[in-house]
C-alpha cells in the first residue's frame, strides 16, 4: 500500500514526464496532455516515447495509441521486448502487442470469454449477467434467436453502446430471456423490453411466470448496475473524443446519441465517412439549423432523403429541398409536416396528382385539403388521408364507406378511437 509520500511523489513524477515532453514536443503538446489523462499515472512513463512517436507521425490517433500502451502494459510479462524504447516505431509496439493477444490457447480465450460478463445475480435458480463482448453474448446466447448473440449480422456492437442487455438464466427451467434496457443520461431506466429464445417481446408478467419474486430482487440489481454504467451517457468531453477517433464505429456511437452536444453534431455533419453523416441524419434531437443545412445538401443522397424526414427540420429548408434533383428526397419533404401550407396546397393541385399520396400523409394538411385528396381515384391515396389524424370526421365518415375495404377500415378505426377518447 501506498504511503502518502510515495503517492504524492508518483504524481510529481508523473507530472514531470508529461511537462518534460510538452517542452521537448511542442507541436503534439495537446496530444500529449490527452494522452496524459488517458492513462494511470503509472503509465506516464511511456509518455516520453509516446510523444516522440506522436512527433514523428501526426497521424497516430491518440485514443488507440492509449490502448496499445495499456495493452503493452497488461502483457509485458508475455512480450519478449519489455523496453518501450526498443520500439522504434508505434507501429513496430502494436505489431508486438497484437503477436501476442492473438496467440491465445482456445482454453485462455474460453476462460477469457467468461470473464467478459459482469454477474449481477446468482441464487441456486437463477443467474443474471452482463455480456461486455460479443464472443461472451454469443456464448450466453447461444441457441436463442437474439440479435446479440446470432452467428451472422449481429448486432451486439451496434447496441452496447445505447443498451444494457441482461441474460437472465432459469437453471431449473433451462430457459433464457434477455431483459433490455435503455438509459437515459443520468443512468435512469427510460425503456425496457423481455424477450424470450425465440425473440419473442413478452410482458413482465410473463416474465414473472417463470422467475417468481426473485424478479423483484434482480430489477432492483439491473437498476444498479445501470445506473453505475458509462452505457447511454454522453458527456461533452465523451462526445468530443468519440467525435474525434478515428475509428469510424466511435464517430458513429456520438452521431446517434440523444445526449450528445449540437457543436459535436455539426462537427460530424462534414465527416468524410458516409456512414458518420447518416447516423446524424438518423438522429432525432438535432436542434442546429447548421446541421439541418450541411445534411440537406449532403452530395449522399441517401443523406438527404434521411434529414428531410426529420420532424424538427426548419420550414424554409425543408422547403428548399423540394428542388432537389432526387424523386425520393422530395417526395419525403412533401410528407414533413414541416412543410409550409403554401406548398402542400400548390402540390396538392391536379398537375402534381403523382405526389399526392405523400401530401396526403402530412400530418400538416389543411382539412380541405385532405377532403379534397380523399376523392381520389388512386387508393392509396384515399388510404393515406384515412390514417391521416388532421382528417375531419366528415372526411372520415365517407370513407368509411370507401369501395376498398382497407381505406374503410382504416377510416373506421380512426373513428372509433376518437369517440373511445371522448368518452374517456
């Protein structure tokens, strides 16, 4: 154990590593400085060769030079050269590092797989854990019909970031269940879902059935462990870091969370990466009319068919984008209810009879507009308006008796929950 001294002496030392190559460095000295808080200070000591490296070549992304050194450090015992300046290039340490990861027995990598699940409970029925690696959610997994845990196109990296999924194991039973929730940024629960082997959504009473009280037990240990997660949460400096990796999935998880800073997503909006800018478009709390600019004018145009369906887009660009040269992007802008009356009313006219279908579904179509659209002799048309909730119920009400019976029954229904709304 540390005394007082020695740790007071380890950060000085540690301080003098990182001063010492700001000097010597002068031209990575924030790359220093972050590289510096990436690491214990124990490991600052590999901070004058890691400065020499960044100094060299520019290129080296900060993040991953961290985790290679944090590597290095977990493997030394195993790595024939324990030196760090024997090195002479970052590459030459990662080839290094990555000879010996890769050169695991299969038992090592099995031990390696169990011990990449948090346990939250065990009794003598029942087990709860956290995968926190794909290999350990395809273990746990295995023979159920969960996204997480499928051999082909799964999706466990796509949700570890937003998710916390948790395996729940019935010993007696032999049966499965994953009990997913969904973070909000302070680490409260803001969504759940159950489902069993066959991916089948279930209710928590269902759940119940199977698990008895003990639920209540394991709930209560989930709650804890999300709110101790990083999982959902994304702060300034975490969004700016992701934003900045150069791996294309970390740019990703800060395009698409819900916490993330509007500046990060204007930062994001001209990334190189396609995929990048697409996971901005998909997200549904983008409040910069920068953003909104730099996406509906994306050369993508998958892009921008993506943002002009984006329900918080400003009126005069979404109406700008009804002069794009793609048929898809206009034809969402004519269905976002963004869209300024003048032009629903001009595309609703009979020249444009091609786009009324999509002007039929917005949601900001003036009454006599719809009515007028619910007379057409396109049904598809008439489908729309009759599950368009701006409807009147005169509209409605002729539908109902429409020719086709999936316009009349959709008319029917909506009908039938606004009279159940008046009664409640």
């Amino acid at each position: 154990m540390h005394t007082l001294y020695e740790s007071i002496l380890e950060r000085l030392i540690a301080e003098s590593r990182v001063s010492d190559a700001k000097e010597k460095h002068p031209l990575v000295s924030e790359k220093i400085d972050e590289l510096a808080a990436m690491l214990p200070e124990k490991l600052h000591k590999y901070i004058p060769w890691a400065a020499k490296q960044m100094s060299s070549d520019q290129t080296i992304d900060v993040t991953l030079l961290a985790d290679t050194l944090l590597s290095f450090e977990k493997n030394v015992q195993r790595i024939k050269d324990r030196d760090i300046e024997s090195y002479k290039t970052f590459q030459d340490l990662t080839n290094a590092v990555r000879n010996v990861t890769e050169k695991q027995t299969k038992s090592q990598k099995q031990t390696s797989i169990s011990a990449d699940v948090d346990k939250i409970y065990e009794s003598d029925r029942l087990l709860a854990i956290v995968p926190k690696t794909e290999e350990a959610s395809c273990k746990y997994g295995a023979n159920t019909r969960w996204c997480v845990s499928g051999k082909k196109d799964n999706k466990f990296e796509e949700y570890k970031d937003f998710t916390v999924t948790v395996f729940i194991i019935n010993k007696d039973k032999q049966e499965k269940f994953a009990y997913v929730t969904v973070p909000d940024n302070e680490g409260n629960i803001k969504k759940t879902q159950i489902f069993d082997e066959k991916d089948k959504e279930l209710s928590e009473d269902k759940l119940r059935n199977s698990l008895g009280d003990e639920l209540d037990v394991i709930k209560e240990k989930i709650r804890d462990y999300v709110k101790s997660s990083d999982v959902g949460k994304m702060s300034e400096e975490k969004a700016w870091k992701l934003a900045k990796s150069k791996d294309v999935e970390k740019r990703i998880v800060a395009a698409k969370s819900e916490f993330v800073p509007q500046e990060v997503l204007e930062f994001l909006a001209v990334d190189k990466n396609d995929d990048v800018r697409y996971a901005v478009a998909e997200n549904e709390n983008i409040k910069s009319r920068k953003v909104f600019e730099l996406l509906a004018t994306d050369e993508d145009n998958t892009i921008r068919q993506m943002i002009s369906l984006d329900r918080n887009i400003p009126t005069d660009i979404i109406d700008k984008m009804l002069r794009d040269d793609d048929v898809s992007v206009i034809r969402h802008a004519l269905s976002n209810k963004n869209l300024s009356v003048e032009l629903i009313r001009k595309f609703s006219a009979p020249a444009y009879a091609k786009n009324h279908e999509f002007i039929a579904r917005n949601l900001s179509a003036p009454k006599d507009v719809l009515d007028k659209l619910s007379k057409s002799n396109q049904q598809y048309v008439r489908l729309q308006v009759a599950m368009n909730k701006n409807a009147d119920n005169e509209t409605l009400l002729a539908l109902a008796s429409d020719a086709d019976e999936q316009v009349a029954k959709e008319a029917r229904d909506q009908l039938s929950d606004r009279q159940a709304a008046v009664e409640k």
